[in-house]
C-alpha cells in the first residue's frame, strides 16, 4: 500500500463489456504527461484501435486529479531543444491517435485538467466532469504559451474562449467548461462514473461500423471547405448505407425491433 508510484504502472488498463478503461496512474505527480506516460499511453491507444472488441475508451485519472499536463521536472531536467521537439512530436501522435481511431473516447475528469491535460480533455470525442473540477492551460503563468493545447481549444470552443484562457491562464470551472463547449456533461463527484456509463451503454448499443465511420468523417470534414465537406458526407453515407449493419437497422426500425448488428 505504501511502495512508491515507480513501483506502480503508469498506466492501469481494464476491460468490462466492450469498454477499455485507460487511467494515468501518477497520482503523487497529479497524472502528469511524462515522456513515460504518453509511450504508455500510445501503446495502449494502439492496441485499442485495432482491437474490434473495444466498443469505448474512458480515460481517467488515478487520486486527485485527472491530468496536470507536461511533467515539468522531467522537461527542465532535459534542457534541450531537440528533447522538446521529440517531447512534443511524441505529444501530438497521442493526440492526433484519439481522433483517428475508429473507437469514440470520453475524457472522465475530476480535479484539475491543466494545460497538456486540458489539451486531452478537449481532444477525446466527449467529456463528462464531476462538479468542483477546474481547467486551464496555465503555462503564460510561467512565461510560457500553451501553443499544441492551443490547437485542441480552437477546435473545442470558440476563438475568444479559447484565447481568454490561452492568455490570461485562469481557471475555468466544470459549469463554464460545459458553457463553452469543452465538456458535455457535469456530475456531482458520486454520480460520475455512472453518468459515464450512460454514454458507454449508449454507444455499445450502437453499430461499430457507423460509428467507425462517422467519426472518421466528422473530424475529417472539420477541415475541409463547405463544398468537399458535403462530397465526403455523401460518400460515406453513401457506403454506410451498403453495410450490412444499415440494412439491419432500417428493417428492425421498420420491423419494430431491437436491431442485432452484424458487427459487434
């Protein structure tokens, strides 16, 4: 009970009925981003994503807190330029792996959600907080701007938001995070793992091969203008429309039925 977190993985992983539970496991570090933790992190994102068994992913954070962001001991220690480029590169895969695998992934979040570890919160497809959770992305507090948690706020809530705590470093709490955007739902503490359930339950009971092909879609038509965003629409609309799980679906409906997909 009392061993040292080294002692302990960074990184715990349990499985229940289709939904991969990932929890950073540095809780005397508040979750911090080690170099450690996002190899740890990657590795499991990419044993998931390929892994048709797991419906959801829940990300959550062990004791206090959900994620203080960067480890900055570990970075001041590491006092190079080119460390920095490799800490931050290695940053972004983890990021750009949550939107690109075909599993929808929920940020569950109590505590403090700060720079690197609000930048997790606004890249997971969803977000449930429990009531006293706070966020911000507070490196102009120590001279430095949060430039790649930058990139997720921009995508999450409005420019003028986003910018706000960008430059003045300010917490937010979970009522105004869910105002602007940046979480769906917030809970008091004891009814957060079952509200997250409510998710989960809802997506599992969804076909995987809709959902594997929307929400490739929906982030890829983000970038795009209004014209070819409404081509890739319609293709893949057009091809999950031919899936077997669509004709299943449409017959139970019509059927007045629970559908049973074809793919699980």
């Amino acid at each position: 009970m009392n061993a040292p977190d080294t002692a302990l993985p960074i990184l715990l992983r349990q499985d229940e009925n289709g939904v991969a539970t990932l929890t950073l496991n540095r809780p005397a570090q508040f979750n911090s981003l080690s170099e450690e933790m996002l190899a740890e992190l990657q590795g499991a994102l990419d044993a998931i994503a390929g892994d048709a068994s797991v419906r959801v992913v829940v990300l959550a954070g062990a004791g206090k807190a959900f994620c203080a962001g960067h480890d900055l001991k570990q970075m001041r220690a590491n006092h190079s330029k080119a460390y920095m480029q490799k800490l931050f590169k290695q940053c972004g895969r983890v990021m750009t792996t949550i939107v690109a695998m075909p599993q929808p992934v929920i940020a569950r979040i109590h505590g403090i959600a700060t720079a690197a570890g609000c930048q997790l919160v606004a890249m997971c497809d969803l977000a449930v907080a429990a009531e006293g959770s706070r966020f911000a992305v507070s490196g102009i507090n120590v001279g430095l701007f949060c430039s790649t948690p930058s990139v997720a706020l921009g995508r999450a809530m409005g420019r003028k938001q986003a910018m706000e705590m960008l430059l003045t470093g300010d917490f937010i709490d979970a009522a105004e995070a869910q105002r602007r955007g940046l979480v769906n739902r917030v809970v008091p503490l004891d009814q957060l793992d079952a509200e997250v359930r409510k998710l989960t339950d809802s997506i599992c009971a969804k076909s995987a091969v809709a959902i594997g092909m929307g929400k490739q879609m929906f982030y890829k038509q983000l970038e795009m203008g209004l014209e070819g965003a409404y081509q890739l629409a319609s293709e893949t609309m057009a091809c999950n429309m031919m899936s077997d799980d669509a004709g299943a679906g449409i017959d139970a409906f019509m059927e007045k039925r629970k559908p049973e997909w074809k793919h699980r």
